[in-house]
C-alpha cells in the first residue's frame, strides 16, 4: 500500500468552490451505527477500527493529506473493511482522497503505478471542459441526490483511454467516485428548485448556470473522504465500439478501421492483426471487391501476387464446402507444400495465420483473419477474448451482404427492365462490372451493354382477325346508336321549345347519320366529336336549365353516351372486351407453356400486345454457359412452337361462343435458321439484334403479317391454319417433318400448302407453308369463362380508355 500524496490535478491552478475538509468523522459515524446492528464476528472487528482512530485523536479532526503517512496502519485496516477479502491489492485499483477530489493520500500500489506510469500525452480523449466546470458538476451531482433525491443522468465516473507504450493498443478504465463518507452541512434553509426547469437546463448541458444562481455553494460544506476505484473496461468499450458501428450503420466506409481496432484492443496483444472476409456473391458465386471490401489480408496478397481469380475462388469453395477454424502458429516449407497458397502470405510477410468462421443465423457469412508478422499460438484464452464478438461480426457482413445485394438490385432496375431469370445472371455480371468499376475514384455512368451472341430466334404472332375493319363497324354502329337518340332528344324537346337553332342542329344530326356510312379516317370522327362538344352540348345544357321540363329528355339523352354503361359505346365495349379476353387467354397460355419450356434449355422469351399478341425466342448456348447447347433444343423448341401454335388457334377457337363479339385469330410463324446476335438497348428497355445482316430478320418479321400470296389478292394469315414463313428450302423440308409428325398426331389437317409471297418493300424471295388446324370437340368446362365481376372490372376498364 502506499501513502504517497497524488495530486490529481497537479499541472492545473484552479480555486476550489466548495469548504471542503478531509476527517475520518463519517467513517466513525458509520462504525458506530454498523455495531448496534452487526452481531457476527464482524462487530469486533469494527470495534477494533473505532476505538484505534479514536485514540488517533487527529484522525476525529481536519487534517491535511500529507500528515496522514504517519497513520498507515489505520488506513490499511480501512482498506481492510472496505475491498472484499479476497481481492489482491497488487491488482486492485483502490485509493482514498479528499472529499472533492484532488488529492490521493492512501492508495494501492497497482492505483500509485497507474497514475505514474500513465504519461498524459498518451491520453485518447482530449477533454477541453476546464476543472473548475467538471468539478462543479461533480459536487452538484452529489447534493441533488442527498438533498432532493434528485439523479442526474451524469454519473460519476469517467472512461479514460490511454494508450499502452509496450502494446500500443489502447486501453480503455472507468474511474469511479465512492461519496459514501462525504458529509455535507447546509447552514440555513435549503431553497426549493423548479426540476421541469433544471430538467430543460440539463437537456441542453447548461445545468450550471441554473444552479450557481438558484442554489449557491456558499452555505455547503463537505466533510470526510472519498473513495475512488479503476476498472479495467476495455474489453466491454471495444465490443460497445463494434455494436456501435452497427447501429450507426457506418458499414460502407470507415467501420471496418474501427473494428479492427477494437478486436486488436480485445486480443490484448500488439503483434496480432485482424482481416474481415464477407462472402459476397453474384448469381451464387463468390465474388471479392478489393477496393471497397478490401480488409482481408488473404485476399490482398492474392492479387499482390496476381494469383488468378478462379484460383482463389476454388480455394474459398473449397473451404465453404467444410467450414473450421484453422489456425497456422508458424507458415513454413512443409505447410507450404501441402497447401501453396500459403506461399502468398508469406511472400506477404505473414508468419502466422488463422481463420475463424463467422456465422449470422447459423449461416456463413465470412470469415476473421488473424494474423501476425511473428509466431503467434493462438490459445483458448485469445479465442474466450474473441467470442463475444463473433455475432457482431457476423451482424456486420450481413449488413455488408445486404448492402451489396441492395447496390446490385438498385442497377439492375436502374439500367435495366424486369427480367427471365434466364438473362438475370448475365446483367447481374454487368451490374457488379459497373459497381466495381464506380468504386474507384473516377466514377462512370454508362454501364456496359448486354450482348448474346450466336442465338437462334424464333417469331411467332396471334393476330386477331380484320380488328381494324371490326374496330371501324362498331364505331360506325355505336355512333349511329348515339345520333339516332339525339335526334330522337331534338325532336322531343321542338315540341317543347320553339326554337330556330333547333332546327338547325336537327338537320346537322340527320347529315351526319348519312356521312358515318362512308366514315373513313379519324379526322371525320373529331369532326363530329367537336361538333357535338362545340353545338349541341353546350344547346342541351342552356335548354335543361332554362326549361325545367326538357330536363327528363336531356337527362335521357346523355345516360346514353356514358361510357361505361351508355348503349351508344356498347359496341365497342364489346369488341374491346372479346379482344381483351382473347388476347388474355393467349398470353396466359404462353406463359404458363413457356416456363414448361424453359425447363428443357433456359431459353428468353419476350410477349408484346398488339391487337393481339407478338413474341421473340432466343436460344443458345451463351443463354447457359454452364449447360452444353445442341441442336436438338433447338429443334425441341421449334416443334412446341408449332405444338403451341395450334392449341392457341383451339383456345381462341372456344372463346367464340363465350365472347360478345365472335373474333376469329390468326396464327404466323417466322422460320429464321440462322444464328444471330442480340443485344440489350438501355434506352428502350428491351433486347434488339445486332448488325446490319440480322437487322434483315427484325425488318423481315415487322412485314409478313400483311403479306400477300403471289398472284392472287389473298392475305397469307387466314383463321384455322397455320403460316410459315421462311426463305430457305431446306428450313421447309424440316417443318414438313414436323408438320407430318403432327398430322399423325392429330394437330392437322392433310391439307398442306407450300406457296410463294409477293415481294414486300425490300424484301423478295419469301415463301410460306400454310396448314389447317385440326380441331376437336372440347371437353366441358375446358374453356375458362370470366365471372362476372371479371367481366365487370374489364368493361370499367376499356370505358375508362375510350373515355381519356
């Protein structure tokens, strides 16, 4: 023990702001109180301490700290009676010292060392609030508590952080004030204190300045001493400083510097290094960002060494496949020869290395990475040291694992449209190209283009028959339905009203009933749209309100022309109906069948509304590098096309009795044998050929659904066949084969036509197969009818298009 004066604040002037006076007289109170109620041994031995320092007369007194060497063993005995029995004074951080705290004047040699060996300029946290302030605080804290019972939410104690000159790691102690044997005398009546409005002062650490006015120190005295203890807390600041950097979620930049620092603090050991590993992945493969995620050691010495990555990411696998600590104390020619790659690390300078899984949820997330420039054994109690940290790391990658899946998604949708899992994988690869490449300092907007090469596409349309001839028919029968109830409205309000312009607008009505016979463009249509919303609407209105009893006619009148409900657009609700539900059951059947399809050979597949419905299929081997492409997928596929083709002419065959208009559909096929090269437009959100010679093929297919049969005025697409359209013999003696296949099978009908087309614009040499579907008598109930409020929610719709 030691009975050397410390002076706490020994490079710092500062008037002290309280009486204040160092005496044993509180420690006498206590024993005296403890002996009337302690009856064990113990009682003795407080009787022993009380009857020694009241024999010590200058202990009942003040007295300085300095003249209290000469009492050492009195002060031991009171170490005695205050620290557990058991605890070793050479580890023990324990002293005594004036009341405010200043000077230490009995003090355990572990305390007496600290203070000596604890150079100030090694101190972390630069404090810049004067003494005079803190120890104010300080002595306000106590008399609110033992006077108004009032706890501040400063306690006192203090984390120091002091930097360890043999580790050089830091440290980290909480210093804590014991005021037990501090008595403090007010002279008078203590004043009463608003706490709402010290609360508010409190909140914004301006408590002083209410305190010093409301509650001045010049009536309080303190009398006695104090007890101040040092707990070692680094290992609980370095796991707060990890948890802290999860939830400041300050991941993505210098999160990783802190907690390393806090495993090296937590080793206790100086030569120890830490690497973090997540495992990130793209399309379920590892894949490591050295500039963002680089703190892996292992990972930077690979490409120091320009270790190929495939090389690295085997070795990675391998591990996932069985994943243990592992744990080299010293890299030598022996282990190197049974594992090579840990001749990287050493070339990097690494003589011991180790690894620890580190888990989220009971999956793996990453591994830790310890390691040293020396020998190091890594034992039970470095590892006991660790552990509490392991499931902060582990919350840590995960963070880093969301955060990279969250970047890759926040691209792809950014760049790219939704996408078939058969293409994901590829724009996944783009996406993480573009990331690592704006994760350097010369950041890039353009992401690269998606490019399949060598696939083989197919085209296949679903047309609905003559939709622009039905289109025109209903318009003309609904705008007949509309004009005939208007003169029907002018007439019946002349017999009300006598009015000239009645007249007028009359005889414009009865002209425009003949003119929609011939209606031909969309001009004549906004010609008498703007008639009705230029003369007789405005008419209607002015009569309605000047001549209360028309208002039954006019009301008649527009009930008519509501969109969702007036007879006057129920033609072309219907039409718009029968092609909404058609072109549903067609999409609805091709996708389900597709990804029936996609089962056999990842293939893309694109569907576009027309009036009725388009789509693209591309098939090839950069579709799936990872599976081996043949010739006979393509083939596969051709033949369900065709397959597709005619139980699409079936299904909207059975529709005709369930529609409110009877459409008829026309199926068409695009027989293209040679390979082409598609590319994804950014821009337009969708894939589109490359080159000038596969251009030839996109111009080809936008053309043929008008084509003519050379020498006669017949379209090729007609209902209840199949078209075929190619340029090359050889590709029509392979769907011959297909199609007699099918005959056989009961798809169609032995009435194959092999025809020449007429030339279109830029495009010559084109012929056709055309065959008949063979139909069959459904089965009940094997055609899907819309309920009603299916059929209800339809027609709202389309009113609402017409209607904008």
């Amino acid at each position: 023990m030691n009975t050397n004066v410390i002076q706490i604040h020994k490079n710092e002037c500062f008037k002290h702001q309280i009486d204040s006076s160092l005496s044993f007289r509180p420690l006498v109170e206590y024993l005296k109180g403890r002996l009337k109620t302690e009856k064990s041994v113990k009682s003795e031995f407080y009787r022993f301490l009380l009857e020694k320092i009241e024999k010590e007369k200058l202990l009942l007194n003040n007295i300085k700290a300095k003249d209290l060497v000469q009492y050492k063993d009195t002060l031991e005995l009171i170490f005695t009676i205050l620290t557990p029995l058991m605890d070793n004074e050479d580890d023990l951080f324990w002293a005594l010292s004036t009341p405010v705290p200043d000077e230490i004047f009995f003090s355990t040699n572990a305390f007496y060392n600290f203070f000596k060996d604890h150079d100030p300029k090694n101190k972390i946290t630069k404090d810049s609030e004067p003494v005079e302030k803190k120890q104010l605080k300080f002595i306000y804290n106590i008399i609110l508590l033992r006077f108004y019972n009032f706890t501040s939410v400063i306690k006192n104690e203090v984390i120091y952080g002091h930097v360890n000159e043999k580790t050089k790691l830091t440290q980290y102690y909480n210093i804590q004030t014991d005021t037990k044997f501090v008595d403090i005398q007010y002279k008078g009546e203590l004043p009463e204190l608003n706490f709402e409005e010290l609360g508010k002062y409190f909140q914004e650490d301006n408590e002083l300045e209410y305190l010093l006015k409301h509650l001045p120190l010049n009536d309080f005295s303190f009398d006695g001493f104090s007890i101040i203890s040092i707990t070692d807390v680094t290992l609980q600041h370095a796991i707060d400083g990890i948890r802290d950097a999860l939830v400041n979620h300050d991941y993505q930049n210098d999160a990783y510097t802190h907690v390393i620092q806090a495993l090296k603090s937590l080793s206790g050991d100086g030569n120890l290094e830490f690497g973090l590993m997540p495992f990130l992945t793209v399309n379920n493969k590892l894949v490591f960002d050295h500039l963002e995620f680089s703190q892996s050691k292992l990972i930077n010495s690979a490409k120091a060494s320009y270790v190929e990555e495939e090389v690295f990411y085997s070795l990675v696998d391998k591990y996932m496949e069985n994943p243990k600590a592992i744990f080299v104390s010293s890299i030598n020619d022996e282990l190197i020869l049974k594992d090579p790659f840990l001749k990287v690390l050493k070339e990097a300078g690494v003589c011991s290395y180790s690894v620890l899984p580190v888990y989220y949820n009971t999956q793996l997330a990453g591994v830790l990475e310890v390691y040293s420039d020396n020998e190091v054994i890594i034992d039970d109690r470095l590892l006991s040291r660790l552990r509490p940290a392991m499931p902060l790391i582990g919350q840590l990658f995960q963070y880093n694992i969301e955060d990279f899946n969250a970047k890759m998604d926040e691209v792809l949708m950014d760049k790219f449209t939704a996408l078939q899992p058969s293409v994901q994988w590829k724009f996944n690869e783009a996406v993480w190209h573009f990331l690592q490449k704006n994760s350097s300092k010369n950041k890039i907007k353009e992401i690269e283009t998606v490019t399949f090469k060598h696939m083989y596409p197919l085209f296949g349309a679903i047309d609905i028959r003559n939709s622009t001839i039905e289109r025109n028919k209903a318009l003309k029968d609904d705008l007949s339905v509309l004009l005939e109830s208007l003169i029907q409205a002018l007439k019946a309000i002349r017999k009300v009203v006598s009015l000239e312009i009645t007249e007028k607008i009359l005889f414009n009505c009865k002209d425009w009933t003949k003119r929609i016979d011939h209606l031909t463009s969309s001009n004549e249509e906004s010609q008498l749209n703007e008639f009705l919303a230029a003369e007789v609407y405005p008419f209607l209105s002015i009569i309605k309100a000047n001549y209360p009893q028309t208002a039954e006619i006019v009301d008649d009148y527009f009930k008519v022309i509501i969109p969702e409900t007036g007879s006057a657009y129920s033609n072309r609700r219907k039409l718009e109906v029968s092609m909404q539900m058609i072109n549903t059951e067609v999409s609805q059947y091709l996708e389900k069948s597709q990804a029936n399809l996609q089962e056999s050979y990842p293939c893309y597949f694109a569907k576009f509304r027309t009036d009725g419905v388009e789509y693209d299929i591309y098939i090839g081997q950069e579709i799936a590098p990872q599976k081996p492409f043949d010739l006979l997928y393509l083939k596969n596929i051709r033949l369900w096309q065709l397959t597709s083709m005619v139980e699409i002419a079936r299904l909207s065959k059975g529709l005709i009795g369930e529609i409110p208009f009877p459409l008829e559909t026309t199926q068409l096929i695009f027989i293209h044998s040679n390979p082409i090269d598609i590319s994804f437009r950014n821009d337009e959100r969708r894939f589109d050929v490359e080159g000038a010679y596969n251009i030839r093929y996109e111009v080809v297919k936008k053309r043929i659904d008008k084509v003519l049969i050379k020498g006669k005025n017949e379209r090729l697409t007609q209902p209840d066949k199949i078209s075929m359209v190619y340029f090359n013999p050889d590709e029509a003696k392979e769907y011959m084969e297909y199609i007699k296949y099918m005959q056989v099978q009961g798809y169609f009908n032995d009435d194959l036509e092999q025809l020449e087309l007429e030339e279109l614009q830029g495009v010559s040499g084109l012929r056709a197969l055309r065959v008949g579907v063979k139909y069959v008598e459904p089965k009940k109930e094997t055609v899907k009818k819309l309920k009603a409020k299916e059929l209800e929610s339809m027609e709202k719709e389309i009113a609402s298009i017409m209607e904008s």
